[in-house]
C-alpha cells in the first residue's frame, strides 16, 4: 500500500511544472499558454475585466519581477505576452479602460517566440 501511495505521490509531483521548465520558445501560442497555465509560479492571478472586448487578464511571474500575461478575449481568442514588468501589470488591472491600456503600453511591447 506504501508503494502505491509513493508512485501516486511521484505521479502528482512530476506532473505539475515549475518555473525551470518553461522554455524559451514554444511551437505554437496554444502551447505556451498551456504550459504557463500548468506551471507553479510565485504569482498567479486573475482578473475579470468589464471591458467590451477583453474578458479577463492573466498573470504569472517566477521572479516577481517580470513575468507572462495571458489576455482572453470575448471572442474566445486569448493573447500571451513574456516579460511583461510587474509594475505593468499592476498598473493593467488597475486600469480605467483594459482595452486602451492594452493597446497603449502592452500591444508590440512584449513578444512571445514561437519557433
């Protein structure tokens, strides 16, 4: 029973990510957000947004320092950004308008590589 407890553990263990195993590309945006989305950073969070097209912002960091940003869309669409600053991102969910912050000092700020 201790053995089966012990390869379950493992299993649950090895199957969440951390920081170290975030690359530095992805081959395609669907899977980088699917690993950030699965991985244990030291800052997650979420916010749902009021605004007419973004539905809610993402946002993880390992080092508190800069991190990803994960905006969804209410189209179903969602958009990720790597090292985008803390400081930006607290001043994004803080916004007045999501959408004209966005697009004034996040939008062709910071790029994600896809290989």
């Amino acid at each position: 029973m201790k053995y089966l407890i012990s390869i379950f553990f493992l299993m649950i263990v090895s199957c969440s990510g951390n920081c170290d195993n975030i690359s530095k590309k992805f081959n395609s945006y669907d899977e980088a957000i699917s690993l950030v989305r699965s991985t244990d950073f030291s800052v997650e969070e979420k916010v749902d947004t009021d605004s007419s097209w973004i539905d809610s912002i993402e946002y993880y960091s390992c080092d508190e320092v800069s991190g990803y940003l994960i905006v969804n869309t209410k189209k179903g669409k969602s958009y990720i950004h790597k090292n985008v600053p803390i400081q930006v991102w607290n001043e994004f969910k803080n916004a007045d308008s999501f959408g004209r912050f966005y697009n004034q000092n996040i939008k062709g700020n910071y790029y994600l590589n896809i290989n």
